[in-house]
C-alpha cells in the first residue's frame, strides 16, 4: 500500500502504479517557456476511475482517494521526459 | 467482457453522453485540413475550460478532482469487449468483396529502422530519421557475410531446438532518464505462499498490461495474440517442476516483409523473479499479472531473454538498428546519448519496436508467416482489409504517429509514437485498444486514421 510522502515517476508512454491499484501513464510533456512554465498530461486511474489530466509542478492531483503533487519535470526534448509525484494526501 | 467489469460505477457516472460533432471528419470522408489546436479545440468544445487545463486542480490541499472528462469512455468500453469482433466479422459477411491482392503486399525492412513506438521513426525512404549513412552499411555487409557462415554453422549445431536459461535478464537501462527498478523480486508470490496462476481461465487481451518499461509494441502484440488466438499463449507456457516456467517460442526469421518460422522451437527456462521496485515489492515493475494470470509479464520475461537464442545475423541486424539508435540520439544532442555495445533483455525491449519487430513476435508467438503492409490509401479499401485481417482471427498491430512538434496532443484521445491493436471496425470506424489496458482511443474514420497512425501495420499474413 502506498502511504504518505511515497514518490512515483511518471515517464512518457509508460505506465507507473502502486501496489494499492492507483496508475499513472505519461502522455505528453511541454517544455517550460518565457509564457509558461512546463506541464505534462498525464493520465491517472484506480479501479473505478480514469481520466487525463495537465500538471504545472506543485499541482496536485486526486486519483482514488489519494492526493498526489507534481514535484518536479524532467524533459529533454517533449518526446524523452519524465515526472516526479508524491503522494500528499 | 471483463474490461467492462473491471469499470466501476463512478467512471459509467462521468460518462454522461457521447458527442457528435457536426462537422467531423467522417461526415466528409476524408481528413479535415483544420490545424491540429483547431482540432484539439472542437475534441474538447463540449469540455469545460476548468476540466480541461486543470484550472480546478487543488494547491496546497483544496479545489477540485481537476481531471479530463471522457464522453464516450462506455461506448468504447462496449467496443473494447464483446461487440468488437463480432461486428467485424458481421460488417464482413455483408460485403464478400475479394480484397486487391496489391493491397496486401509486404513492406520492406528499412535497414536500420529506429522503433515508431517510441518517438522516433524510420523515413520513408528507409533511411534513419536522424544521423544518416556513415559507413556503417558497408561495416555490415561484411559482418554478414560472417554472421551468414555462422548461422549455417549454427543450423547444422543445434538440431530442431535451442534452449535457454531466462533467469535475471538485464533490467537497469543506464541510458533511460527514469529511474529503473531496484532489484529482482518475487511479485508472482501471494501472501498464502502460492503464486498467481499461469492462467485464469482463456487467456485474454484484458490480462495484458504495459508496465514501466517502453514495450508498447511488446504488449500490445501478447494481448492481440491472446483474444484473436489463445490457444497459441496456453500452451507456450508450462510450470516446470522446479517451479520455473518452460516457455515455448517458435524461432523467426526475419524477411524482408516481416517473418517466418524456421521450423525449430525455442525453450525457456524462465525463473519466476521479475523486476520490481523497492516501494512496491508486490507487483512486477514491467508487464503487470492482470486478471489473476501470470502469463504476461512471464512471456514479457521470456521475450527479453530470447535474445540469448538469436543467429548471429538476428545479433547483427539489432546492432544495425542500435547503431541507428546512438546515431540519433546525437544528432539530437541528448545530455546521455545512447553508446556502446547494443542491450539485451529488457533493456533491448526498452529501446521500443519497429513495425518489423512486432511481425518477429508475432511469428514467434504464433508460429506463422507474418507481414508488414502498407495501409490503402482509399478509405473503404482501409476498413475492408483490416476486417478481414480481423475475420480470420489475424492480430493486426499499428504505431500512431510521432508528434510533429513538442507537447502536440493527437486527436481520438491517442498518444503519439505508441502501439496499438486494432480491435474492431464498428460502424464504419476503426476501434483501438492501448496496452496500458486504458485509455482507449476513441473510434476513427479511416481517414482520421490514416492521418494520425503510420501508415504501415503488422498482421498475420
């Protein structure tokens, strides 16, 4: 079961999910300009739901009960990245 | 069917209705010339702007869920299950019409080819999208002059079987910007000490997931395989009494369209550790053991380990397209360009599949002659040859398109350079089905298809 303060990577078309059944697969990424700061698209799924989301980091998303945060986005280029989360709530 | 029990009551409630736009593409018969954020405008017209960019999401604790809503999310999950092949084999009863034999011509194997399921893609004049001819083919003609002699000094060793050990295959992609799992597990274990089934009942497409690792193509050709022809996964995977399992594969060699058996068999002692993460020690990091079996992310085990059993002119070919690989890595001035000696294991898988690839799996998984074809360019010829790939329980395995610039969102809820199965044609449209075991696209036009997938596949021939 994950808990708290739990970190997950959410890399471009892969899938991350937890042993409690919440998933999370990367779908495109936008690097960070003078207007905008990055974001990913990320979709994120439990057993009863699923849906598409856009993060900014230190947004946070609500899957399942849990709340988790967009740290950090590591991308090189919109086609290699990857982003870091952690479970808050 | 089991798709749709897998859905819950909240996703069927945030499913209010499916949307018909007036002036989509199918109405016209062919591709709108609108660009593609006037596209992506008219997919979402019926969204609020709140659901769509997250606006609502929480900060620091309160708001709202922020997520995207999917209108038309139940009529795909009707699509994805039963109704799919049943309406392919329906639409095809109806219309009996022989199918151009030109339609069904094989496409060559670029030299070369960088995988379509990853970001990057071969050219279409067959050469690497990026870095280019330096020598490298002339290199080759005489590893293979080489690799040709010892294949026949091969052939002639080993009789009509080869055997391999598949235990810890490599698994760290020091290449890859996310972190790789910690180290190998027992996930398969439950808690009462038993291990998931090989198999719950027939093996089916639903008990298909792709995991962390960049096989799209990998699982999205076990699934196929699984619900057109099961019979070609229960019997390749048998429990040994050590407690390992014996993989089946027949052996493929590559054509210049796709490939062929060889007539020998190749046997795997696959061990039951699979990659896992600290974190989540229960669970296999890569392929996922859905619905009760572990026949996934065994065969995906067993897939990464064959390498072990290749000819050396099947070593030379994959060199040949690793080349390719760090070629373009530099090209595009990557901080950890790919270099050195080419992967094995799942760190092969990881480098993603080309359309050539997918026909090698699919004739190691099936035992038949495979092919890469050309889609036809008229819309009525697309459906009626994929029908009837479809009637004849011939898998059929697409690559959507990479993205044309940085952060483009595909229509039809489709993510760029990913592989997909065609499940269905159902009224007219063309039904897919992603190997995260979610997020289907939703249906398309055959020329909403052919904008937005390659424009080759990979089926039985």
């Amino acid at each position: 079961m994950s808990r708290i303060g739990d970190t997950i990577q959410v890399g471009k078309g892969v899938v991350s999910d937890t042993d409690d059944g919440i998933g999370f697969g990367g779908r495109t990424a936008m690097s960070a300009t003078v207007h905008e700061p990055g974001r990913v698209r990320i979709a994120a799924w439990s057993k009863y739901e699923e849906f598409s989301v856009y993060l900014h980091e230190g947004e946070t998303v609500q899957i399942g009960r849990q709340t988790w945060r967009l740290d950090k986005i590591h991308i090189e280029g919109g086609r290699d990245w990857y982003a870091d989360l952690t479970r808050i709530a | 069917m089991s798709e749709l029990r897998n859905r819950g009551p909240d996703r069927l409630r945030e499913q209010p209705a499916t949307t018909v736009r007036p002036d989509t593409p199918q109405r016209k018969g062919q591709e709108t010339p609108r660009s593609g954020a006037e596209r992506l405008r008219a997919l979402y017209a019926d969204r609020s702007r709140v659901s769509r960019h997250g606006d609502s999401l929480q900060r620091g604790g309160s708001g709202g869920d922020g997520r995207t809503g999917r209108t038309d999310a139940p009529s795909r999950l009707e699509i994805a299950s039963a109704n799919g092949s049943r309406d392919a084999r329906g639409r095809n009863a109806q219309d009996q019409v022989a199918v151009d034999p030109r339609l069904l011509a094989g496409v060559p194997r670029p030299r070369g080819a960088l995988p379509d399921d990853i970001g990057r893609a071969y050219t279409r004049d067959g050469s690497p999208s990026a870095g280019g001819d330096d020598g490298i083919h002339s290199v080759r003609a005489a590893d293979e002059d080489q690799a040709t002699a010892q294949d026949r000094w091969r052939d002639g060793d080993r009789g009509d079987r080869l055997h391999a050990w598949v235990d810890r295959p490599a698994f760290q992609d020091r290449f890859a910007k996310m972190r790789p799992p910690d180290r190998y597990g027992d996930p398969l274990r439950l808690v009462d000490g038993s291990r998931v089934p090989r198999f719950n009942d027939r093996p089916t497409r639903e008990q298909t997931q792709q995991g962390r690792l960049r096989d799209c193509g990998i699982i999205a050709t076990l699934g196929a395989v699984a619900s057109h022809r099961p019979g070609d996964i229960a019997h390749r995977v048998a429990i040994q009494w050590d407690g390992t399992y014996r993989v089946r594969l027949n052996e493929a060699r590559c054509t210049e369209h796709g490939a062929e058996p060889t007539g020998r068999a190749v046997e795997l002692s696959v061990t039951p550790d699979l990659p896992i993460l600290d974190e989540a020690p229960n669970q296999p990091a890569f392929a996922k053991a859905e619905g009760g079996a572990a026949w996934s992310p065994v065969l995906e085990k067993a897939i990464a380990g064959v390498d072990q059993t290749w000819t050396a002119t099947r070593r030379a070919s994959w060199a040949e397209s690793w080349a390719a690989a760090c070629r373009a890595d530099i090209v595009d001035k990557k901080e950890n360009p790919r270099s050195g000696p080419p992967p094995d294991g799942y760190v092969r898988l990881n480098q993603g599949s080309t359309a050539w690839d997918r026909a090698e799996l699919l004739t190691q998984l099936t035992g038949k002659e495979s092919i890469v074809r050309s889609l036809p360019r008229r819309a009525d010829e697309v459906t009626r040859v994929l029908a009837k790939q479809l009637d004849d329980r011939k898998p059929v395995l697409i690559a959507s398109r990479r993205e044309r610039h940085e952060g483009e969102e595909l229509p039809h809820e489709l993510d760029a350079s990913h592989a997909y199965e065609v499940l269905a044609i159902q009224e007219g449209k063309i039904v897919l089905r992603n190997p995260w075991n979610r997020m289907h696209p939703e249906r398309m036009t055959p020329a909403e298809f052919a904008t937005n997938m390659e424009s080759y596949y990979t089926t039985l021939k």
